[in-house]
C-alpha cells in the first residue's frame, strides 16, 4: 500500500501545497453551502482528504467536498432538519450518521466489486444532473448574493408567528398524549402550558418557517423579489468584486489561485477598511472532536427513511470520485484501480462523518492542479489535507472574519463551473431521446428531487437504450423463403446453391443481435410472415450470442405456432449461452429435437431434403 509513497518528495510536497489552497476557500464554501457552517466543510477537506488518498486507489487524486455531493447533501441537511422541528442541534447526529451510512456503503461497493461498473451510467443522465446543480448553486445563492439572510427580515418572520403558535400548541399537545394526560373533557392542562409559551419562543418557531419557506430552489425563486427589495448593496458588492478577481485574476496568472487571491483580497480589504460586512459563522479552535451521538443516539426508526438516500449519495460519490480517476489517469498515464478507490472514498467519507465533516469525493480542479504542480503519490492528498488542518489550528478565529458575500461570490463563479457545457452544446446534434432524458434529469433535479431525477433519468435511458437495440435487431432479422433469398437483400453466403425442389417448402428465419424483451413483439411478429404450406424453418441463431427470459418465452411461443402448423422448426449455430437457456425449459428437445440443432447450415439443409424426400 505505501510502497514508492514517499518518492518525488519535493514534486509532492508542491503539489499538495497547491492544492490545499486551492481546496481551503472551496471547503468553506461548500460548508456554508450545506447548512451546516464553513467548519463542516473545512473538516470534511481535512479528514476526506487525508484517509481518500492514503487507502484509495488513484495515487494523485485530490478528495473533499464537491458541488454535486454539497448539493445532494443540503438537501438531505434541510429534509432532517425539518423532519426534527427545525432545531439542526438536535438533527445533527441523524444528518452525521447518513453521512456515516453513504461512506459505508461506498466501502461495500468497493469490496463488492461494483466500481468497475460505475462508468457504465448514461451520458445524459450525468450530463443533465451535472447541469441541474450548477443552477441548483446559482439560485440558492442569488439571496446571499444579494445580502439577504431571512433571520434578520424581522417583517417577514412576523409573517409565521400565527403559524408558529399552532406548531407549538400542536407540540403540547403530542406531549400530553405521550405522557397519557390529555382528557378531551378537560384542557386545563393544555391552557396552562400554553400560556407558558413565551414570545422568544414563538419567534424561534417563526424563524424556523420562515426560514423554511426560502429554502431550497423554489423558496430562493418565490423569496427573490422580496430579497430584491431589501438588497443590501455592500455586500453585493463584495460578492461582484469577488466573482470580478475570480474571473480577472486568471488574465494576469495562472500560477495562483484566483479564487484564494479573491479570498484574501476582498476579506483583507474588508476587514481593514472596518466596512460593516456580515462574517461567516465561526469556525471552532482546536482539533476536531468525534460526535459520539451519532452512535448514542442511533435509532433506526429514524434513519430507515434515510438509507435510499445514503446510498444514492454513495453512487454519487463513486461516480463523481472515477471521472476524476479517468481525469487523472489520462494526464499521468497511469490506470487507477475503481475499487480500492471507492474504498479509500468511502473511509475517509465515514472518518468525516464522525467528526462533523460533510461528505466529499475525488475533486476535479484541485486533482488537475495537485498533478500540475508536481504530486505523483498519495503523500501529495495527505499533504493537502494536513495543511488545511494547520489552517484549522492556526488562523480558525481569522478565518471566521471572512465576508459571507465572498464565499456566496465562489459559490457563484463554482456553480457556473460545474455545468456541463459540453452536453448543452451538442442538443442540436444529440438523438431526440438523449436529449429528453438530459432535460427531464435537470428539470427534476432542479425542481423536486436530485436523487429521484437521476432514478427516473437512468431508467428512462435504460427503455430508450433497449428500443433502439431492439430496432436494431428487428431492422437486421428477416423471414426469406429460400426461393427469394439471392433476391431479397443480400444471400448469406452459405444459403446459395440450394436445391431446387426444396426452395418453395424451406424458409430462412434470420437473426442477428440478442434476442431480449426489447424485441420480443418483433420477433414474434416475424413468425406470422411464414405460411402455412412451409415444411421447415431454419432459424438461424449463430449472430444471437444472448437470450433473456422474455426472449426465451417469446421464442416458446412462436416454436409452439410452428409446431401446430406442422411446420418443423430447425436451430443452426446455437450459442452456448442460448443453448442452456433453450433446454432449461425444455424447448430442447420437447419442440426442437435435438436432431434438428446444426453447427452450420449444410448440415441443416442435409438433414431438410432428407425430411422432404420422405414426405414426398
């Protein structure tokens, strides 16, 4: 495992380096993306990053939160939060354990397997769902964009106070009925407690719906007039000027980071021009502490809702930690290998969870600069990680002064990153069902429900996949009487030269391609074309090298028509693999004797003019 690990030190040493500054303002960012703070992303960077690539399997990867992960996980985040009265204290060690949940199943995808296959998931679907959270980012971040925070709109918060009393009226009550004291006949119980309520409880309450309430994409987009209207223009500002050096800076060098530059540049000047700038939440001091709850306060109860999203979040993570193993191996000449590297993902996505961090993958951009910069070791990622802890221990109170709008202005510039352009780019020239399948898994994506989208996008590229091979094998099978075989298309090149007699009683059954429930009805449909004064049918199977179920039912079917029209059906070039799926239900010998299964078709055609020579 740590074999050559420490070779290249100097190489590695740079490159890791550079790549922990890249990654320390996006680490932020994404924290503060999730709901959870800048401190859960600084310490998913950290714990990620280090223990992805000591047990991983791309030696130059970068990993640590990413845009399509933070995206998935915000929703997750706010769902639990919601799901737990709006209190992310208490939510905390459910949300954590989801977490823990997703990096143990990518374990087991590695264990099992299953990495090898992650690759095999349709353009499309990556490409809309990629798409789908680029604008999911940009519109989340239009309201920190322009200043608004809705805890400090005090109007709209008076909005849910009436709303607020009939949640914790609603909370009395569901405690009485647990503490087997509500009597219909007599609230005096209830009275009294809810004349206990107090306003700074009832204002709590108001917050956490009206924070609700413009949560999310559709919250952003109804909330935007309403945070037009009270835009605060300094920190708009500071945003702009943000995305501005973000751009810009990229005109003057390349050689560091624009987004670290826009970082120190706006925060500094900030800070010592004493503008009146909202800072981001306070990152912690001191070492990371394990959140034991997670384990003391487990309850499956709670979490079964959860384990289909965990796992999503794990393919997730797969797919988005192997594009950047291909990304990697293509610039390093190198073959990373799938499974140890969804193993080492999913350690260091478990370690993360344990201690607050939120969930990562292998990251493109600072995977691209770590191997710019000289990084061809897994010392490189460790590297990475260990500097973004001493950032933690000794400047976490100075980082805590940055502006929100800052990371809100990297948000901006990460999400219009992240889309893929490539894939908008080619609708014109794509096939009309890959372009609906890209645009039904961005629009679902953006507007219900990320992990939904990519299922429904998967499958229906899956249906689309399976009537086009199913077009395919209908357009290249064909019913020829042997009379018209050197007319109709072109004669295989053994169907010449057959004799006469048996020309009018002998037809062809071509096919070419695997006979699967896509092309079942087709098949079938091919049968009815063979008439009744027919003696024989050679079905020729050498171009069909797999049978599912519904093909082999198909194929029962039709063999069964043929039989009862004392048409005598004759298989020539049976594949091994159809061969068994044949006899395990007896279609071998009950309809086709095996005295009618031919390796070629002369012996076939012996065998016919023998059969034909009898009946005459």
């Amino acid at each position: 495992m740590f074999k050559n690990i420490f070779t290249n030190f100097r190489g590695n040493l740079l490159g890791g380096i550079t790549a922990g500054i890249v990654a320390l303002p996006l680490a932020l960012a994404f924290g503060v993306q999730s709901g959870l703070g800048p401190s859960a992303g600084l310490y998913g960077a950290i714990f990620i990053g280090f223990f992805a690539s000591l047990f991983g399997g791309t030696n130059t990867q970068i990993s640590g939160p990413t845009a399509p992960m933070t995206a998935v996980s915000m929703v997750i985040i706010a769902g639990i939060i919601a799901a737990n009265e709006g209190n992310l204290e208490k939510a905390l060690p459910y949300i954590l354990t989801v977490f823990l949940l997703a990096g143990l199943f990518q374990i087991g995808l590695g264990l099992t397997g299953i990495g090898k296959y992650i690759r095999y998931i349709p353009y499309p679907v990556v490409s809309g769902f990629m798409t789908a959270i680029g604008v999911i980012i940009l519109i989340t971040q239009l309201l920190p964009l322009v200043g608004y925070y809705t805890k400090d709109d005090t109007v709209f918060i008076n909005e849910f106070k009436p709303q607020a009393e009939e949640v914790l009226l609603d909370k009395i009550l569901k405690e009485e009925a647990g503490e087997g004291i509500l009597v219909l006949e007599d609230f005096k119980e209830t009275v009294k407690r809810a004349e206990e309520i107090t306003e700074d409880e009832i204002l709590v309450e108001a917050t956490t719906l009206a924070k609700s309430k413009s949560s999310g994409v559709i919250g952003a987009l109804k909330t935007l007039p309403r945070a037009l209207h009270n835009i605060n223009w300094l920190e708009f500002i500071l945003a702009l000027l943000t995305i501005a050096i973000i751009y810009g800076f990229k005109y003057i060098t390349k050689k560091i980071p624009s987004t670290l530059v826009a970082l120190f540049v706006v925060s500094f000047g900030a800070y010592f021009l004493k503008l009146e700038y909202r800072p981001i939440e306070k990152i912690p001091a001191g070492i990371p502490l394990p959140n034991l709850e997670i384990f003391t306060a487990f309850n499956f109860g709670t979490l079964s809702p959860y384990i289909l999203t965990a796992l999503t979040l794990a393919f997730l993570g797969a797919i988005d930690s192997l594009l950047t193993s291909v990304v990697a191996d293509n610039m390093t000449k190198t073959k990373h290998n799938p499974n140890k590297e969804l193993i080492g993902q999913g350690i260091g996505n478990s370690i993360a969870s344990i201690f607050g961090g939120i969930p990562g993958a292998g990251a493109t951009i600072r995977t691209v600069v770590n191997i710019s910069s000289g990084g061809t070791t897994k010392l490189s990622g460790m590297i990475a990680s260990v500097l973004l802890l001493v950032v933690l221990l000794a400047a976490g109170p100075i980082a805590s002064m940055i502006p929100a709008a800052v990371l809100a202005g990297i948000l901006i510039t990460v999400g219009i990153g992240v889309m893929d352009y490539k894939g908008l780019k080619a609708i014109p020239k794509m096939e009309k069902g890959e372009v609906i399948v890209m645009l039904v898994v961005l629009v679902l994506s953006v507007f219900w429900d990320l992990v939904y989208a990519v299922g429904i996008g998967f499958v229906l590229a899956s249906i689309i996949f399976m009537k086009k091979i199913g077009d395919v094998t209908a357009s290249k099978s064909r019913v020829i009487q042997l009379e018209n075989s050197e007319e109709l298309d072109m004669p295989w090149k053994d169907e010449v030269n057959v004799p006469a007699e048996l020309k009018s009683k002998v037809f062809i059954k071509r096919l070419k391609g695997p006979l699967f429930f896509g092309y079942t009805s087709d098949f079938q449909e091919l049968s009815k074309e063979i008439p009744t004064e027919a003696s024989h049918v050679i079905i020729r199977m050498a171009e069909v090298p797999y049978i599912d179920q519904s093909g082999l039912y198909a194929m029962e079917e039709v063999l069964l028509d043929l039989t009862q029209r004392n048409i005598q059906p004759v298989f020539e070039g049976l594949q091994e693999q159809v061969n068994a799926k044949l006899a395990s239900i007896d279609i071998i010998p009950d309809l086709v004797p095996k005295e009618c299964l031919f390796s070629d078709f002369k012996s076939a055609m012996v065998y016919i003019k023998e059969a034909v020579s009898k009946d005459m």
